[in-house]
C-alpha cells in the first residue's frame, strides 16, 4: 500500500496553494493522500508567522502530532513561513521534527521526507522556477488558486512576510495563462490570482495587462486576486473594474490603520488621503475589503479615534482586524519601547480598541447582508452536498442554499435570511451551466486552519 499523508495548513492562500503543490510533489513520489493525521505515514504543517498566535497554533499542533510519532512512527515536517523563519533554530525546539522546509523548497518534500533535514535556501531571483501546478488535483473543483507572483519588496515595519518570503519575483504570463487554460480544462470556472503584492506583478507585462489576458482563456467565468498594496493600485488596475466583465466586483485593498501618523511609523508610504482618492474612483458595486491592526507601538487615543472616524466613512463591506503582534526581523520590533512615539500598547488597551473596530464593522457588514434579503444574488456552486449547496456571490460573499446545481454551475440565488457570516437561500435558476456533469469527491489534500 502506498504511504499516506495529511498537510495541516495554517495562514494565507498562499499557503493553501504551497499546501496543493506539495501534495502534487508527493503524489509524483508515490504517496497518497490520507483524511486524517492519524493514519498518515507524514505529517506535514504547513505554518503562518504573521502573529505570534499563528505561531502559537503551530507548536500545539506539534504537541499533537508528536504523540502520533511516538505510537505509530509518523514522520514530521514543518514547511512555510514559520520554517523560513526558524530554519534550525525550529529543530532545537522540537527536535522530533524530521524535516523543515522554506516556501521555495516546495519540491523538495519527497527527499526530505525520505531523508530529514532543513532546507530553507530561497531563490530570489528571475531564475526561480515557480511550481507548475497539476491540473488533475484541481479535477471536480470550481475554484482554484493560480500563483502570479511571489515574496514582497515594501518595508512596513510590522510585517514579517519580507522576511519569510523572499523579494519579489513574478511569474511568466504565458506560464499563469497556461496553467489557468489546463485547470478550465478539468473544470475549473474561478481563478484567484496570489501573490503577497499581486499590482506590482511584472511577469513580462503590468498586472493590469495580466487580467486582461486572463480574461481571454475560453471558458473561465471568473477571475478574482488578492493581495494588493495600495500604492501600486494603477489607473489601470481600476479600470479593469470598469471594463473586464470577468474580473468579479471585489477588492481587498489594506489599509491597516485610519490615522496618518500610524502610516508614517508602520512605513506604509501613503497618507488617508490618498487612499481615499484611490478608492473614489473604482467603479460603484465593487465589495471593497480591508486589514486594520490595533494597537500599534505607539497608538494614542487621538490616534485611535481617527482610526474609527475613518472606519466610519469608508464603507467596507468586510473587515480584516488584529492587534499589533511584534514580529522577529521588524522595524517595528527594532523600535519597539524606544520613547513614547514606540510606547508598546498594553493588551487590554489594544483588545479594547480592536472590539471598538470589530463592533463598527460587525453592525456594517449585518446592515449590508440585510439589505440583500429579498434580493437574487449570482452564485458560483462550490460545494454540493444532498441538497446543500455552498458558493460565493460576485461580491464574495459566501453563500448557502438548497438546490440542484452541479459543482461549477453559476446559478441565481434568492436570498432569505442573513448573518455577518454568509448568506442563506433558495437556488431559482441555472445562469450558466458546468461543461463537466461527472463530479468527482473533492480529493482530500488539506486541512486549513484560519
Ligand atoms: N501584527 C498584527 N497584524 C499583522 N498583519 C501583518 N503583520 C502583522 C503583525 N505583526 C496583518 C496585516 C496584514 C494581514 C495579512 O495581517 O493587517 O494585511
Ligand atoms: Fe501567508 Fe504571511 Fe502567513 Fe506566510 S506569514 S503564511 S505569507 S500570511
């Protein structure tokens, strides 16, 4: 019987993304997929370092898993951000990990898993060869990731992905139009294109460009991407709102804080007001999205309070919010308690401001889901089970339902009841329907931890 394995992963789509292309590598190899850890062979965590609390879940996964080692032999790997950022440092603190792997090694499982060892070496340059991704494992999906570019050149000072990911390189065109054209082959209708600063994607034309070539593969229905900085938001990124009618009504566009001065510390290299005039020009309708961090070093109460007054103008559709988490390698970190513009936040005061933020944009984002009660909304079926079926709107909403729809299928939903989460209805109409009838089970690959 082949050797099995399970990937628990934690963080961004990136990861997601990485978590799929090291199972293809795995399965080239001659292993197979397992649904729980308990009967896998290995055990593969793939980790987030962006707060100390993604770091935290990885270490009491490790406790778990470390049990499984000791009664039935189940070799341990920890690939991702936290890897790249620990490298051996990681085997000192848990020593019965057999292997660490960093995010350009992704090739590498096989061998590593065979033989042990630490392999964080990344490839910063034009000559890196991102992973093709195997458009079988895609099979009976709607949706799937499509990496455009990777690592990330801005210098905020409270992030730690610079540091884990590596600069940035972006991907060929012709390579992403490929692979998206094989994954519509084997079904696929929805395409997110990743990146850590996907706008400053320069893989042989702009991002701008990227999208509208995208927009030219036979048989996509949608096209979406994520993450954006918005100093590289192009007049031609917001036109593409305007004018590729597959390119779905939503933004994720992070401000990470409402007062300038907090800008200036986190070297964010805009002002509120140059946000602002960015956002007024994208097209009405567009979900527009949004990270903020409380409790930054330094955050005075003024600070704070033009924090939620720009909260109160900017109508998100939904928001991202944390408390400030000092991360190894930071300008932040460096700074950190170094006289009153550094002050550390106490975390009762950052806790409090952060539920100040959430519960101004818990009562938005009910407020907009109501007002679609009534309404019919375009879903794309992700998920068929029974009669359930799961999707997202244009909007990104997600979206549940009871009708008979294939995997695949854009359908008309009409919307019954709401909450902040998603939306509740009755499929009344087939706007669009899947080339593909036969749906295979989704193929087990990941598990994925928020
Ligand atoms: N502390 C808290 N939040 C952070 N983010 C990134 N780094 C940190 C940190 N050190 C948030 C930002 C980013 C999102 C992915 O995570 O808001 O946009
Ligand atoms: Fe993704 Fe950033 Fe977490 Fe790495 S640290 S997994 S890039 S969110």
């Amino acid at each position: 019987m082949a050797k099995r394995y399970f990937i628990h992963t934690f963080g961004c789509q990136m990861n997601e993304s990485d978590s799929q292309r090291m199972g293809e590598a795995l399965a080239r190899a001659g292993w197979g997929p397992t649904e729980t850890a308990e009967s896998a062979d290995l055990v593969l965590v793939n980790t987030c370092a962006i707060r100390e609390k993604a770091e935290d879940k990885l270490y009491s996964a490790l406790g778990r898993y470390r049990l499984l080692k000791a009664s039935r032999g189940t070799r341990i790997g920890v690939a991702g951000c936290v890897a790249q950022q620990e490298k051996e440092k990681l085997l000192q603190r848990a020593p019965y990990v057999d292997f660490v792997l960093g995010p350009d090694q992704l090739a590498r499982v096989p061998d590593l898993a065979e033989q042990g060892g630490v392999e964080t070496g990344w490839v910063d340059s034009e000559e890196y060869v991102f992973p093709q991704a195997d458009p079988q494992s895609s099979r009976g999906r709607a949706t799937a990731f499509v990496t455009a570019m990777k690592g990330c050149d801005n210098v905020c000072s409270f992030c730690v992905v610079p540091y884990t990911r590596g600069r940035e390189v972006s991907r060929p065109y012709a390579e992403i139009i490929r692979e998206i054209a094989a994954l519509v082959n084997v079904g696929v209708r929805e395409v997110t294109l990743i990146g850590q600063n996907v706008n400053s994607y320069s893989g042989g034309c702009s991002f701008a460009d990227l999208i509208r070539r995208v927009d030219e593969v036979p048989g996509l229905q949608r096209i979406r991407f994520t993450t954006s900085h918005p100093m590289d938001l192009s007049p031609e990124l917001v036109r593409c709102f305007f004018e590729v009618k597959r390119l779905m009504p939503h933004f994720h566009l992070p401000v990470q804080h409402g007062a300038d001065t907090v800008l200036t510390r986190m070297r964010r290299k805009y002002t509120i007001a140059q946000y602002e005039a960015r956002i007024a020009q994208l097209p009405p309708g567009v979900a527009l999205t949004s990270d903020i961090i409380c409790g930054f070093p330094g955050e005075t109460d003024d600070e704070h309070a033009q924090n939620l007054a720009f909260l109160r103008r900017t109508h998100y559709d939904s928001l991202f919010s944390f408390i400030y988490s000092p991360r190894p390698h930071t300008g932040a970190l460096l700074k950190l308690g170094s006289g009153t513009e550094w002050a550390e936040i106490p975390r009762e005061l950052a806790l409090q401001r952060l539920e100040e933020v959430q519960a101004l944009q818990r009562a938005r984002t009910l407020q907009r889901h109501a007002a679609l009660t009534g309404t019919e909304v375009e879903v794309l079926v992700e998920n068929a089970q029974g009669p359930k079926r799961f999707g997202r709107t244009r909007e990104n909403v997600a979206a549940h339902f009871e009708g008979d729809a294939q995997v695949g299928d854009v359908v008309r939903v009409s919307v019954e009841k709401t909450g902040l989460m998603a939306l509740d209805g009755t499929q009344t109409g087939i706007l669009n329907q899947a080339p593909f009838t036969e749906v295979r089970p989704r193929r087990h690959l990941a598990v994925v931890s928020a």
